[in-house]
C-alpha cells in the first residue's frame, strides 16, 4: 500500500537550517509530484508547494521562496525539503504528501515531522 | 494568498447532518472546480476525503458529499457518528500551481 515515511523530529537554533526527508513506499515514485504542507502548533494548514518527483519542476509560496530547497532522489523514492534562516516561526509540523495531478489533491500523506526553532 | 473562511466550530447530535462552508474568492474557490476537502484527527495527518469538490475517493464514507456554489464550497456529513469527530479544512486551486486551505473546522459530535 501507498505510504510515506518521513524523518524524525529536529531541534534547531534560530538561523539554522532544517532538512526533512519523505520516503514514499507502494507505487512508482516518478508518477506523482510531492506536496509539502506546514501546521503550526494549534494552528491550520499551511500550503507551502510542491516539487515533481523527477525534479524538473516545482513552485513554493512566494513567502518562503529563498528560504526552501526541495529535491528528490528517484533512486531511493525520497523527497526532501531543506528549511534555512530558520525563525521562532517557522516551528511545526512538516508533511509531505503524495500531490495526485488528476484529483488535484493529495491523496497519501506522510506522518509528518516536529521542527522546533528555539533557542 | 490569504486562508478560505471557514466557520471555527460546527456540532450536530449522532445521525443528524451538517455542512461545514468554505468561502473563498473568484480567484480561487470561484475559479476554478478543484476544492478538497481533508479530515484530522488529533495528533495525525490529515486525510482527503472530497477532490474536485464532489469526488470521493475510494473507500471514504458515502456520507460526506462535497458541493460548490460562487465563491463557497461546502461539505456535507450526514449521519453523524462520534468518529467523525475531528478538524476539517477545505482547500482550493489558486493559480500558478500554488493552493490554498481554510482556517479549519472543529466538529463536535454532541
């Protein structure tokens, strides 16, 4: 079955960077694009973007753009969004999810990932 | 690209129904025909329940129904039972490949 297994929960210092990685199980990595969302604590979901699997694509909010990288290795079906300038902010849950082009939806996500920024 | 109104909290007694209203602009919700709908339980991820505002994938309740008029899309539960007690966001197609979600529902089975 569709899964996604991410990397687990980091503590950073303000100004650092992060690096999240999202290891997709049961289907071909190269069919789907990749989505990343963010949840503050008690807060909603926050769309961040989407990267395609075979890496030639992608678009992020303008708000974190130069701030994010995103990449994927098809070798090992993983994907991985880096974080820098890390702020007090950026503290959340980070999914990734499996981004179904033809549903226009994401339909598998992972478990998601506590990045914590604190000092 | 601001979040889609979504009303904080709705409740409804066991077997009854309600709808959960997503408003958005006709730059998004009243643009284009491509609102999901996700629900979360406390502590997990979400999970899709409604693409392209009335698809259900396979395997989700025949209970929830999605639908769109102007700028608000809206999920219907119906039969209401204490498992679909949890967080519900709405999220639209907002052009130039990005997207956008709600502010999120808290539903309350009484």
């Amino acid at each position: 079955q569709v899964q996604l297994v991410q990397s687990g929960a980091e503590v950073k210092e303000p100004g650092a960077s992060v690096k999240v990685s999202c290891k997709a199980f049961g289907y071909t990595f190269t069919t789907h694009a990749i989505a990343w969302v963010r949840q503050a604590p008690g807060q909603g979901l926050e769309w961040m973007g989407w990267i395609s699997a075979n890496n030639d694509n992608r678009n992020f909010v303008q708000g974190l753009q130069g701030r994010v990288s995103t990449t994927t290795d098809t070798t090992t079906s993983t994907a991985y969004m880096e974080l820098r300038s890390l702020r007090s902010d950026d503290t959340a849950i980070y999914y990734c999810a499996r981004y179904n082009r033809g549903d226009s939806a994401c339909d598998y996500w992972g478990q998601g990932t506590l990045v914590t920024v604190s000092s | 690209q601001s979040a889609l109104t979504q009303p904080a909290s709705v409740s409804g007694s066991p077997g009854q129904s309600i709808t959960i209203s997503c408003t958005g602009t006709s730059t998004d919700v009243g643009n284009y025909h491509l609102v999901s709908w996700y629900q979360q339980h406390p502590g997990k991820a979400p999970k899709l329940l409604i693409s392209e505002v009335t698809k259900r994938p396979s395997g989700v309740s025949t209970r929830f129904s999605g639908s769109k008029s102007g700028n608000t899309a809206s999920l219907t539960i119906s039969g209401l039972q204490s498992e679909d007690e949890a967080d519900y966001y709405c999220c639209s197609y907002a052009g130039y490949s990005i997207y956008v979600f709600g502010t999120g529902t808290q539903v309350t089975v009484l």
